[in-house]
C-alpha cells in the first residue's frame, strides 16, 4: 500500500499526555496522514510548543531530499534577456520617437530655422506656416479620412440590409408559394 493511499492516523494518539505530539503523529504530519482537523491542530501546537517544533524540524531534516526535476538556470536566463531587450527596445524607441519629432518641428520652421530649400527668385517673401495651421490641416486631413472610412462602412452595412431583406422577401414568398 502507498502512503498516498495509506489511512488518515488517529487524532486520538496525535498528542501525549503532557500535550505534545507523539512520534507517531510527528510521521504522520510529515507523512500527511492527517485529516483537516489533526492538521489544524498540530499546526496550532507547532506555533507555540518550540519542543515539539524542533523535534519536527529534526524529522524534517532528516528526509533526503532529491534534486529538483529540471535546472531553472537557463529558464531565468532566458527572461532576464527578455526583460533586458524590452527595457533596450523601449529605450531606442523613446529616443526615436524624440528625434523624429524634433525633425518634423524643425522642417515646420518652429525652431526659427528652416532647412535651406532650392534656390528660388527673391521676388515674394517666404510665409512662414503657424504651429495651429499646421495642426490644423492635419486634423482636417484625417477627419476627412475618417469621414471616408465611416461613410464606406456605413455603404456596405445597407447593402448587407438590403441584401438580407431581399433573400427574406424570397424566402417568404416561395414559402407562401409551397403552402408552408
């Protein structure tokens, strides 16, 4: 018989006279003989008794114990160079983000400085273009894309309606058509 399948011990002979644990019940809790109620109450005894909580240390340190199933080294390598790459990835991309957005306010002229364009005649003053013009125009592009979006989406919705009362409309009709 294995212990797994071993009968729960006794809570009768669980404690001594004196109060302590016996031996027998020092194996049983280590062999997990013990229902819920000799568990609780060991487990209090344990919490104040240090006679009886050295003894089952003792026990305790007595049992070969055999070497963990599989190494955790590699396991934990590999996610400190995963951790590592994000931290990096998300480093690069700050500071892309940074410089691309330092470049696009520079060519909108905000710094006060321009890239140099082509030689042009010197007929017509350069107009500098705002920051709001600027952002202006590009929420007005978008919206209107989005517009365009919306408005397609909302097209093929109604023709799916309209589709699917047409094959309604025939259905009822070869239905009413059949007696049914």
């Amino acid at each position: 018989m294995t212990e797994s399948m071993a009968p729960y011990f006794d809570n009768n002979n669980l404690f001594d006279t004196a109060g302590c644990l016996t031996p027998s019940g020092l194996e049983a809790l280590r062999d997990d003989r013990l229902d819920e109620l000799g568990r609780l109450e060991a487990a209090e005894h344990l919490t104040f008794c240090d006679r009886c909580l050295a003894r089952y240390t003792a026990l305790l340190e007595s049992i070969q114990l055999s070497a963990p199933m599989r190494d955790l080294i590699p396991q934990v390598q590999a996610l400190m160079r995963l951790r590592t790459f994000r931290i990096m990835t998300n480093r690069y991309v700050s500071v892309a983000a940074a410089i691309a957005l330092a470049l696009a306010l520079w060519r909108f002229g905000l710094f006060g400085v321009a890239p140099a364009a082509a030689p042009q005649e010197k007929t017509e003053p350069r107009q500098n273009t705002s920051v709001s013009q600027m952002l202006g125009k590009a929420l007005n592009g978008a919206s209107e894309g989005l517009q365009g979006v919306l408005d397609s989406i909302q097209d093929t919705a109604l023709s799916g309606w309209a589709q699917l009362s047409d094959n309604n409309r025939q259905n009822h009709g070869q239905a009413a058509a059949t007696g049914e």
